[in-house]
C-alpha cells in the first residue's frame, strides 16, 4: 500500500456555483490469490475479468446457486472471480454438475465450508454477546470467516468477552485480529467544507431527483452542521438535507443552496487533469481502489471485507465496505473510486494511520445515493459487482459475501475527531461529543 502527502485545495468556483472537485491518483495495489475446488469434467480456463465485469458474472452465479452460493472475490493478480461453493467437490457429489456449470461460466470455483446462513447467524451472535465499542467485524470470502478486529482500546473484561464469543463461534467460522490504533470516525478530508466548526469534505457531486445539484459526504459531517461553505467562517453553500449516522450508514446529502451550481462529476488528480466519474458502483472484495484525503493525500489500497459492521462511541454503523487503505484525522467523507471512474464509497473511519497502515470503512456511495433519492455521473451504477445487494437479487453481496452487518456500539477515543477549525465540542444528535483535532 503506498500514500502520497499533496496540498490541501479548496472547493473549485465558476459561473458563482460551486464546481467541486475531488483529488486522487491512479494506482493500483496487490490483491490476494485464491485456491480453487476441482471439477471432475473438463472446463475452459477462467475467464480473464476486470472488477465489474468479475462482478456481474458472480451475480448471475448467485442467482443460480442459491444457499450453495457462499461468497465471491476478485482475484486483481490474475484477474479472475472466484465463486465459493459451499459442500463437497469430489467427483461423485451432488452438485458437481452444478460445478461444472459455474466453472464453464469462466468463473473459478473454490470449496467452501461455511454457508452464507452460518456467517449471518455468527454475526447476530457476534451482535448479542458482544457489542463493544472498539470492535467491528466483517465477513471475508476470501476466508470464508468472519473478521473481527479489536482496537487497543478492547482490554480486560472486554477483550475476554470479545475472544470467548469469537472462539465459540469456531476457528473454521471466525477469527479475531488486534488493530494497533482505536476506530473512529477521521472528520475533514478532501476538498475542505466548513460548518459548525467542523471541517469535513466533500465526495461526490450528485444531481437529486428533481434536477438540483448536490453532493455526498460523511453522515457524522451532516450532522455536525446544517450548512457548510468552502472556507472556514465563509458563507454557506449548501444545506444538509439528509443525514444518516450512526445506524444504517455514514453519508449525507447537502444541497446547494444556488440551484445554477455546475456540480461536475471529475475527480482533479491534480497539475489541472481531471478523471470523469462516470457512475456509482458497487465494491468487490479483492477490488482495487483509490481514496483522496486533504491530511493524507492520494492513498491506495484494496476492498478486504463488506457488509461491516463498526462499533463506533457515538453508535453502531452498518453495511460499510472494509479495506486496507490508510486514512487519518482529516480524511472524513472523501472519496474511494477505482482507477476508470466509478464511485464507490465515502470515508467512514478506522484505525491505525498512514505510517503503519490499519484498517478504514467507507459508506457505500450506491446505498448512500438509493437512500436519498439521488444520482452521479449519468445516472449509471456499475453491473452485478460483488458488493451490497442479497443474493435473491442476483447480486453478490449482502447475503452472499456480507452478512455481517449487524448492530453493534464502536470505540472512538476523541469522537469523530480532526474537526480543524471548530471551537469546543461538536454534538451529533445527542450522541457522544468529540475533541477538536
């Protein structure tokens, strides 16, 4: 994983509207290889795939398979979709034809233990016995577990509870990792807003329903503050409409208050060259990706884990994308995307640093734009990517390759902390205050 440290840049201004620009740069991680089962017919050799397309054809694998479907991934290393089938794969097994099948598709089938149900009713246990802040867990298809992580807040009797439920759970169902820094939420970010002394930072531009621009950020942004500007103590720009935080996600929608706003969708990687964001899409677990934040810069990284569920101190937050990319205080509501344009997710929090790495969750930038009604780019969402939708849909996600998010109550050491500019605590709806960062 590799970060770049860039200057901070403000909200970009033409016509008197604001052109919100966000930064990032192309780079592209090391992704994890996969075993495969075998197949007692001969098949043709897996298809080579990029992320979405990898997606779309594990969400017409899904459909197929049903409760034999547990998970999918995107190996990035040999740009292949693997399909974890759950049962036997000898040759004289039921379902072997039903291998053969997913195999001819081009897909790479691996042998799995545990189903999507089992991973589903290890998280509600994870959730009933052990909702402590500072803990968050995701399901991994890679593993075919549960990850759960601890921050070193977790200690004592807490961290007993935390290892018992896990070890009940079974080796072959979860495991449990220590994370070195404490979750919370990384407020401030990309291009810089401003409100309420808070400083946050814009996403993505996005067109609501009726035509008016707008864009995304972090929830716990929303609602912090009513209004936000492009300066500190500047005139607002744009009200929040909608804000979820904590529960089911982490974003907000603020329109802007000038309804003749150019709202682009283009990421500015910088020296004047810019990226169109063509869609939203949904994040598959292997999946490269791209996060732009103003304390930390251009961070890559890949997608480890969805459907999180994060134990944050104002509440519990639900259906995040996991990954490996760094983020720090400052990095708030800032973008993830891929390297050819597509939105993926809004930043959350986590833990650790740009120095020794840690673990960062992001809102889904799909879920996020179905919640209030809203639309990027052209409209566009990326095909059958493995990311948040149930397998009944055909897509590969939350009872595929999610399922682990659930309730929980998460650690934060200061609250959603990095606020620059703010002035005493910062009150978000009645849930716990934060220090200024």
């Amino acid at each position: 994983m590799s970060h770049k440290r860039i200057p901070k840049r403000k909200i970009v201004f033409a016509g008197g509207g604001a052109a919100a620009v966000v930064a990032a740069a192309i780079l592209l991680p090391q992704a994890n290889a996969s075993g495969t089962g075998s197949d007692p017919t001969p098949a043709p050799a897996p298809k080579t795939l990029s992320a979405l397309s990898a997606g779309d054809l594990a969400s017409r694998i899904a459909a197929r398979l049903g409760p034999a479907f547990a998970g999918a991934y995107y190996d990035k290393d040999r740009q292949q979709v693997i399909i974890n089938v759950v049962g036997d794969d000898s040759d004289d097994s039921d379902d072997s034809d039903m291998r053969a099948e997913v195999a001819r598709s081009g897909a790479v089938v691996r042998s799995v233990r545990n189903s999507t149900a089992q991973l589903k009713s290890a998280a509600a246990t994870l959730r009933q016995r052990a909702t402590i802040p500072g803990t968050a867990w995701a399901v991994d298809p890679r593993t075919n577990q549960i990850q759960v992580t601890a921050d070193r807040t977790v200690t004592g009797d807490e961290w007993d509870r935390i290892e018992s439920t896990v070890r009940s759970l079974g080796a072959d169902t979860a495991r449990i990792k220590r994370s070195a820094g404490e979750f919370k939420t990384v407020a401030a970010g990309g291009d810089a807003i401003f409100g309420g002394g808070a400083r946050c930072s814009l996403g993505f531009n996005v067109i609501d329903g009726n035509g008016a621009p707008g864009f995304l950020t972090a929830g716990h942004c929303g609602v912090a503050a009513a209004a936000w500007s492009d300066a500190a103590g500047g005139a607002p720009v744009g009200t929040v409409q909608q804000a979820t935080f904590p529960g089911e996600g982490d974003f907000a929608f603020v329109g802007y208050d000038d309804a003749t706003t150019e709202a682009p969708s283009a990421v500015d990687t910088g020296d004047g060259q810019l990226v169109e964001i063509t869609g939203a899409a949904e994040a598959t677990v292997g999946q490269a990706v791209i996060r732009m934040g103003s304390t930390t810069g251009l961070s890559d990284g890949s997608v480890t884990g969805l459907d999180a569920t994060v134990n944050y101190a104002e509440g519990t937050v639900t259906g995040l994308i996991q990954t490996d990319v760094c983020a720090e205080p400052g990095d708030s509501g800032g973008p993830l995307f891929t390297a050819d344009g597509s939105a993926i997710g809004l930043t959350s929090g986590g833990s650790g640093d740009c120095t020794v790495g840690g673990e960062t969750f992001f809102q889904p930038v799909t879920t996020a734009l179905a919640a209030v009604g809203a639309r990027i780019g052209d409209g566009s969402v990326g095909d059958g990517s493995v990311g948040d939708g149930s397998v009944g849909d055909g897509s590969v996600g939350d009872g595929a390759v999610g399922g682990a998010s659930d309730e929980g109550a998460a650690g934060n050491d200061d609250g959603p902390a990095g606020h620059e500019g703010g002035e005493g605590a910062v009150d978000y709806g009645g849930s716990a205050t934060a220090e200024n960062g």
